[in-house]
C-alpha cells in the first residue's frame, strides 16, 4: 500500500496554508478547518512512531540486547547489534533503516504542525494544544536521534527538502532545540493529564530531568525529577509484580505510558510501505517499520517451553517465545531474591503442567550425580505429575545437591527425583566463565523478563498484546534525583532517594536493609556502578539501558566485564550507532552526510 495518507495530508497542509509565494510561517489568517484536520492527522502519525520503538523488537535491539543486561537468545534477527561484529547482516541494517525512518519522518511532521500554526498572529486554544505537543513529540524524536546517532543531520523544515539536502549539526544544537521544545511544551500542555497515555506538564517536566540528567544539569535534573516525586498523583507501588499486571495498566506510579491495541490496525498497516511524495526525503524502500498493532513486548524475552517435551504445551497464558534476548550472568546475579521484589516481580520461573499428553512417565532407573538409583516400583510408567502441577522449574541458584535426577548419567535434562518437575539452575543457564551454556542452546533454559506477558490475548499465537508501554515511571525520578544529587557532591541526599525506592522495593519494607544488602550503608558508599546497578534491577527490559551506559561513559567498560559475546568486539566507537547504509550511499548522495567513526 502506498503512503497516500501522508502524502495526501501534506498537500492538504501546503494547499490550505500556502500561496505559491509564500515561505512556511507567513500566512496571515486563522488556518481553516480543512488544515486543521490535517494537523490532526499529521499530529496522529506522528504519534504512531511511538508504536515503531516502544513495545517493538526495533527499540528493544537498540536499548536493550548487546548491553551488559542481555545478550542474543537463540532465533536473534540481528546479532550484530549484540555482538558488535558486523552490522551489516540479518535484518540488522533494516532495523537501523526503519528507526532513521520513522524518526525523521515524525520530526518532519512536528515541524510542519509547528510552522505553520505558529503563522497564525493569534493561535487559538486547539491550534496552541497541537503545537504544545508537537513541540514535545519533536524533543521526544531529537533525543531518539541524537543519542543514537550523534551529532548528525538536523532540519526545522518540512516542504523543501530532497535528497543531498542535509545540515549535519553538532549535539549541542539538538539539544538546544529539545530544551527549546520542551519548555514551550511546558508552559501549554494541561497540568491535569486525562490518564497516563496523555501528554501533560508533569510528563514534560519528567522528561526534563531525564534530559537534565544527559546532559550534566544535576541541579536542574534533581528539580524537575522532585515535581514528579512531590505530585500527589503519583506515587510509588507496594508491590512491584502488581505493577505489571495486565489489568492495572493506569497504576499510579506510571507518568506516560503508550497505549496499545490487541489488533492490527489496517490504517497503519506498513508491511509495503513506499514512500513517493516529492517534498520530502524519506527513502523510497521498504523497512521493517512495526508500527502495526499493539505491544510485541511478550514475544521477545520467553523460551520454547513447548519444546522441552515436559508436560507442556503453547497457550496463552505462557506466552508464544520469540527468545530473542537471553539475559547475562551478571543481571541474574544483581538480586538478592529474598530481599528484593524486584527479581521475582520481573522474571518467571515456574511453569505449570497445561498438557496431560506430554507429561512425561517415570522411568525404571534415574541418576543423581553420576549413581544409579532404582524408581519405586509403583511409580515406573506412571505420570511424573499431574495436570496443573509445576512443571519446570528455574532456580536462580544452584539447586541443592541430591535434589536433581536425570535420566542420563551426564546429567541431562535434571529433574526432582520425587516430584518429577525439570529443573534447570544457574549453572545450567551458564558456564564457569558467564557465558551462556551450550545446553541452554539460548532457547530453552532462562528465566523469561515477565513485565510484558499478557494472558488476554486472543488465541496462543496472537502476536499484539493491547498492553501499556510504560514510557516514563516515578520510580525513574527517584533514581534521576539520586543520580543527580550524587553527582552535584551532596551525596546524603542522593542515599535518601534510594532509601526512599528501596523501602518499596524491600519485601519488609526495610529499604536500608535491602541497600546494606547490596553494599551501600550511606551516602559515601554510592558509586555510579552502583547507581547503574540499581538503574538495571529498576528499568530493566524498558528501553532504557543501552542510554544510561553512554551517559555515563560506561558502555565499553560494562560490557567488556559483563557481557561474553560482545566483550570482544566491543570499541568506543559503539557509542553511536551507523548511520543506514541506504541513506549514506543510496539516497543522499551528500558529501554533507558523514558516516559515524569505525563504520
């Protein structure tokens, strides 16, 4: 299907607005209600590219795989953004395609809303709310861009661009404009936000301290994330696990969330997408854009369960495994299980029985490491459990020894020796060195990243999930104010912070227990490899890690330590992604656009 909508929705704009010889800007007169449409249209698709990276295998390759949190599961469609070997295999250089795409696209369509309503001698309150969040949206997309791209192409405009026309600018001038954004979008957004799929202040000034934060302002990030904490419509949870059910997606600790639907929606469906329209320089290829249905955020983090043979089947309620991510060594080990919700609240680790046909039967003779034993007479043949019994069996430790059986003397395929359930522990997820075992085969044995899952879903195979992506999380302000106020010196500040999350992260409540824990027993033991510790046990699988290892300059120096398949290709230069092949070689055709260092 051709992109007629957006093609048709920018001639809609240029002919409501523009004489022949006027410039974007300068009509004189109120923009008619036909133009107004069109902004809206141009308002929602530029919303729609929220739906290309949150929720979206695209966003969580760049955010998440390849960090010091998460490495490639067994069907990875782009191993080079998790190695750092080669970036120009698999669906890798597509993805890269799609994200340059639908960023740039969206900032283009902020900033025609923004240019030609600002026209206006007077805006009129509908006007003024389409400009206040495109102006957001516009800050939103430029971070996306800057931070994954660098110092690369820059544009205000919106009707006159072609190929080779390009401004490469420096950082600073994206975050000038992001900052510029932001406080326009401020002061004209409503303080009261009508859910938290809204843009309002309070989201704006969320993302301000996120920025303030990138950007070293600590005194201004720690401002701006105390709005958050000190707003009495949000506060932080009791229970982190209940905070990713599927049914309390309006929580209050959540400040902007991404709305979702269940269903492909054909008026976004991009499977074909060209675009063709002269005014603007969108590449004229296919990419694998995602924008279509809801939250995919389930598929990519779950194991093949069904194929461990084991009294399993694919259903709903255990998700379809896409195993796209397998996390590190390191991640597992950040949690002190009994002490911190937030491990058992972000990963499963039992399975229940859901098919009596593939309950497997017990056998005349087990092994439990390296000796034989006999089986009960009166079990041999029977069921080794029942249907809704557990099944499978992950534990974060290594199981008590005694306790694992097996049918084959080397050990393979573990299972308790009374109840029948598989049992597979951290030393079967790893090999002495932290890389991922041969026997996990990164399919089968990790516990899967559980924030996403959706039992709602209409039948096993149903690749959209209607859940939220939460974009933005109190919890996040609370480690932004600690951050920011370790950093600025005032270090008994930054412990109070913690101490204020840890209280609600503490099975007892006990947040100090629960840092002493984790080796900090006050300001002074804060480093920021802690910060970046808690960080991960937090934000974890939400599309923010591979950002908050740049910031702090940690990238290279985490991942070497903590991540084996990318420890070795790992350079300085990974600090910024390619730049799309396509875009430097193909289309452009610009001595303007520079390809980033080492690529």
């Amino acid at each position: 299907m051709k992109n007629l909508v957006f093609a048709l929705l920018i001639i809609i704009v240029i002919s409501s607005c523009k004489k022949e010889d006027d410039t974007p800007g300068d009509n004189n007169g109120p923009v008619d209600s036909l133009t107004l449409a069109a902004v809206d249209s141009l308002l929602y698709n530029s919303y729609l590219t929220m739906r290309a990276w949150y929720g979206k295998e695209n966003g969580y390759v760049l955010t998440e795989c390849g960090t010091d949190l998460y490495t490639y599961g067994s069907d990875t469609k782009t191993l080079g953004l998790a190695d750092y070997l080669s970036f120009y295999e698999g669906e890798t250089t597509d993805r890269l395609g799609s994200v340059w795409n639908e960023l740039y696209r969206s900032v283009i369509n902020c900033n025609a809303i923004i240019d030609i309503l600002t026209g206006n001698n007077t805006m009129s309150e509908q006007e003024l709310q389409y400009v206040a969040e495109a102006s957001f949206l516009r800050a939103f997309y430029l971070w996306h861009i800057v931070e994954t791209w660098g110092g690369t192409n820059y544009t205000t405009e919106w009707d006159s661009l072609s190929p080779g026309s390009f401004s490469m600018q420096p950082v600073d001038t994206f975050y000038a404009r992001i900052f510029s954004d932001l406080a326009f979008a401020e002061a004209n957004l409503p303080v009261n936000p009508a859910s938290n799929t809204t843009l309002s202040k309070p989201v704006v000034e969320a993302l301000l301290a996120r920025m303030h934060l990138t950007r070293g302002n600590y005194i201004q990030a720690v401002e701006y994330a105390q709005k958050l904490i000190d707003n009495t419509s949000y506060t932080l949870v009791d229970d982190y696990e209940q905070m990713w059910e599927i049914s309390n997606r309006q929580n209050s600790e959540v400040i902007y969330a991404l709305d979702n639907t269940q269903y492909p929606d054909p008026l976004i469906n991009y499977a074909d997408l060209i675009y063709e329209y002269p005014h603007t320089w969108i590449l004229d290829v296919t990419f694998l854009s995602m924008r279509e249905g809801g939250n995919q955020g389930h598929l990519m983090w779950e194991i093949r369960y069904e194929n461990l043979d084991w009294g399993l089947t694919r259903d709903v309620e255990n998700g379809r495994g896409f195993q796209r991510f397998f996390p590190t060594l390191f991640f597992i080990d950040l949690f002190n299980q009994q002490l911190d919700q937030r491990f058992n609240g972000s990963f499963k680790n039992t399975w229940f029985c859901n098919d009596e046909n593939a309950i497997p039967v017990w056998k005349a003779n087990y092994y439990i490491d390296g000796v034989q034993y006999n089986t009960e007479q009166s079990k041999v043949g029977n069921p080794m459990f029942s249907l809704g019994d557990t099944a499978i069996l992950f534990s974060k430790d290594p199981y008590p020894a005694g306790q694992r059986a097996s049918y084959f003397a080397d050990g393979h395929k573990s299972f308790h020796p009374e109840k029948g359930y598989m049992i597979f522990d951290i030393n079967d997820m790893y090999d002495p060195d932290g890389a991922p075992s041969f026997e996990s085969k990164r399919q089968f044995c990790f516990p899967i990243t559980k924030k996403f899952m959706d039992a709602t879903r209409l039948d096993s195979v149903q690749e959209y999930s209607s859940r939220n992506v939460y974009i933005i999380r109190l919890a996040e302000m609370f480690l932004i104010a600690a951050e920011a106020s370790w950093q600025s010196g005032n270090t008994a500040a930054a412990y109070n912070y913690l101490i204020s999350l840890a209280n609600k992260r503490s099975y007892t409540s006990d947040g100090e227990g629960l840092l002493s824990n984790y080796g900090v027993n006050g300001g002074g033991d804060i480093t920021i490899d802690f910060l970046l510790d808690e960080r991960a046990r937090e934000l974890a699988a939400e599309q923010l890690r591979w950002f908050d290892l740049k910031r702090t300059g940690k990238l290279v120096q985490r991942v070497s330590a903590n991540n084996t398949d990318a420890a070795l290709n790992i350079q300085e230069y990974h600090n910024l992604r390619p730049i799309p092949l396509e875009f430097v070689f193909l289309r452009y055709k610009s001595d303007d656009l520079i390809q980033n260092p080492g690529y």
